[in-house]
C-alpha cells in the first residue's frame, strides 16, 4: 500500500535519483564500518534503540496497544510485532523440519544518498527500521534489528501479503481449481454477480487495472478506510458484501492501472471459493511448510473467518527472506517447482499490449505486475511492498533478496523508497554478478 507516496511524486523526478545514479556506487570498505563487530561470529545483531526511540514508546518498552490503537506513534513498534496477537488470526504453521541458512559475513556495503557516502549502519541510524535482512541464494550476510525486536518477532507484513495471493492464485490455477485468469470474478464469487466487479477478470484484479473506482491515500476518510473499518471494527459482516459497495466503472478494464486494495481482498474471495481452504492453509499446505519456515506465522481474519488478503500477514524476518528466495529462484525450492515457473515470470513481466502496467508508465517508477511492483531496467526485478516501509526486494538474476521491515510515522511518505533503494541498488553493485 505504497502508492499514496509515488501518486503525489507524479511529475517529479525525485524518486528517480538514487536510482540514476544507482551504476556509479561503488562501496569502498575503508569508507564505512558495518554495526556489527569484526571480532563477532556472522549472526543476527540486536539493539535496543533506534531513530526517534523515545517517540516510539522505548521508556514504556514499545507497548503494543490495543485494537483501534495500533496507528499511534508510541504503539507502532509493539503492534507491527504483535499485531496476530492483537487482532483474531489464523495460525499458519511452520514446516515439520525447518531448513537452515547459511551464513557469511558479507563485504561492508556503503551506498550514497543526497551527496552523502553512507554505510549500512548509518542507514539503520536515519531510518525506524525493526529488521533488515540481507541474503544471496541459500546464505545471509546480514541481520540486523532495532527498537528491542529479536528474531522471534513476526512482523506485519502490511500490502506486500498481496503478492502471497497472487502466487496462490498461481498455484489455484495449475491445480485446475481456477480455469482461466480470463474468467470473472462471478464464475467463483456468485455474490458479486450483477455488480461491476463481478463481471471484472480476474487478470484485471491481479494487475490491479478493473476501472472500478476506489480511493487509497490514507487520509482516514478515503475508500480503504471504509473496507478497513467494515473488516477490522464492529459487527461481523459478509466479506462479499462489504466489497460489493464499490460499484462504480470510470475506465474499460484492463486499459489503466489504478491501485485499489480491495481487489486483493477480492481474489481471496475467489481463492477461497474456488479451493474450499482459507487461504492461510492453502498457504501453510502449498508454501510456507514446503520452503522450511522456522516459526509460525498468522494471517489476520475478519468476522467471518475471511482472511484479509490485502494485507495483514505477520511472518519472522528469516521466514520473509525465505519466501524472498523462493521468489529469486522462481518458484522452485531445493529441486521442487512449489509456484509455476511460467506463472512467476507472468507476474514479474509486463505483457505486449499492457503498457499501462510498465515501469515509469504504472507510477512515476516501479510497474506492476500481479500483486507485485516491477523495477525499471533491462533486468527483471521486482519488489513486495507495505505501508510504512515493508519492503522484499528481489533479483532473480544474482538471487539477492533484502528485507526491511520498518515503522515509519506516516503510512504513505513522498520520497519514502529513495533510500531504501539506494542502500539495494548498492548492494547489488557490490554483491551482485
């Protein structure tokens, strides 16, 4: 849910900049030191502090709040940590036998912003980053937390759970469970049938291009603080329902990219009636026990027990970077194809004939693919991504993944992604092929 940021930056250049000049970083180990120590053994490094601490509630030991109250300041870093234990959730459960990373210590990172030659732990000072993970293939040279978090903390995931739907949706599709992507949406959900977004394919809600009118700008008063506040808050209510209220077409389908949450929340209504399983057990079943996870995971449900697909998934940081490398390797884990190769590259590449979803046509910068935003450039790369800075990155190419899981004090910043891209298109100079 990151559009907010890019929409307002239409016009301007200045997200584009770190990327520009992207070729010319070079990291200099002399420049910079990494936070951990030389004399330390490669592993996860803990802190208790970080950028604002006081602000995000350290005295009061990051309390994680109530229900209604997660969104306040002092209560970020406790509820994007806990927020399955805050609201009703479904266990996913972790494999019967996990599989392990291995470990280097990678070479120092440095990377440049604003004029600026910075390091990795300079990053970690300017920014409310919880967990920071990097990894190339099956080893991790880097691990880092702030604001007292450990490795045991599932972090929220916010909108970068859209693109766990998608390659489900993927996995529906080569089980036969969903024929066609072509179909619409009231072959599976007969609740919407006679509305706009019943007769709308289910392609055209995973490129997120229905034409059907839906505000996000996290202004508390838009269209996804109405479906947020029908899941989240007060009676339960028929998820079909809720995201039938949306009935207003402004473009042909399929013609231009628009973000809308709901379409999400949408496929997981048709995931669920097409596979007869909530969709965090279709998860568990086809993903998360198959790449090894070490820890449980949740996904949060709303009253009637519907996931909600759009966001809201809480997973610890290596099991996100284990679901990064299963994407870097395109679908395959140790020899075994758990997502269909063909459907990863479909989701990760831009049709002939779908230019709306291109990189710098899509937003200012990133393209869109299936639930999942395309990087510029020759090089097919892509990125899940989450209000207040949630980020996996991935190159398939080199098979590098970065985790960032972050609580920055807006949902949706102009600008917000500069950096973070800065400090990943210097580690793929660095650490790339």
């Amino acid at each position: 849910m990151t559009w907010g940021a890019l929409r307002r930056l239409r016009g301007s250049q200045k997200l584009l900049l770190p990327v520009i000049f992207a070729a010319a970083l070079v990291a200099d180990p002399a420049c910079a030191e990494d936070a951990q120590s030389p004399a330390r053994e490669p592993g996860p490094v803990f802190s208790d502090s970080g950028p604002d601490a006081e602000l995000y509630g350290k005295a009061s030991g990051y309390p994680t709040g109530t229900r209604g109250a997660t969104n306040e300041l002092d209560k970020l870093v406790g509820a994007y940590s806990h927020f399955g234990d805050i609201y009703p959730s479904r266990r996913v459960g972790r494999a019967a036998t996990p599989w392990s990373f291995k470990r280097a210590r990678g070479p120092t990172i440095a990377y440049s912003f604003d004029n600026q030659r910075l390091s990795i732990a300079d990053y970690l000072k300017r920014n409310p980053v919880t967990g920071l993970l990097i990894a190339k293939d099956d080893t991790i040279l880097y691990e880092h937390y702030q604001y007292a978090r450990t490795d045991r903390d599932r972090f929220l995931s916010q909108s970068m759970a859209k693109t766990l739907v998608a390659m489900l949706v993927g996995i529906a599709v080569s089980e036969g469970r969903i024929k066609s992507i072509d179909e619409t949406v009231s072959t599976y959900v007969s609740g919407l049938a006679g509305t706009e977004y019943g007769s709308t394919s289910i392609r055209a809600l995973l490129n997120m291009s229905s034409g059907v009118e839906f505000s996000e700008i996290y202004d508390g008063k838009d269209d996804i603080a109405r479906l947020g506040r029908a899941l989240f808050v007060g009676e339960p209510k028929d998820p079909v329902s809720v995201v039938a209220q949306f009935n207003t077409r402004s473009t042909p389908p399929g013609t231009k990219w628009h973000y809308a949450s709901v379409e999400t929340e949408i496929l997981g209504l048709v995931l669920r009636a097409a596979t007869g399983t909530p969709l965090a057990d279709y998860l568990h079943d086809r993903i998360w026990s198959a790449i090894g996870t070490e820890a449980d995971a949740s996904w949060a449900i709303d009253g009637s027990g519907q996931e909600i697909a759009f966001c809201c998934f809480n997973a610890t940081l290596r099991d996100y970077a284990r679901l990064g490398r299963l994407l870097a390797n395109d679908g395959a884990w140790e020899g075994r194809q758990l997502i269909p190769r063909q459907w990863l590259l479909d989701a990760t590449t831009v049709r002939p004939g779908d230019g709306h979803l291109a990189p710098r046509v899509a937003t200012p910068y990133f393209g869109y693919g299936y639930q999942v935003w395309l990087l510029p450039g020759e090089q097919r790369r892509f990125a899940l991504l989450g209000i207040r800075g949630q980020v996996i990155l991935v190159d398939p190419i080199s098979k590098l993944v970065m985790v960032h899981t972050a609580v920055r004090q807006k949902p949706s910043e102009p600008g917000a992604l500069r950096e973070p891209l800065a400090l990943w298109f210097a580690v793929l100079h660095q650490l790339g092929p």
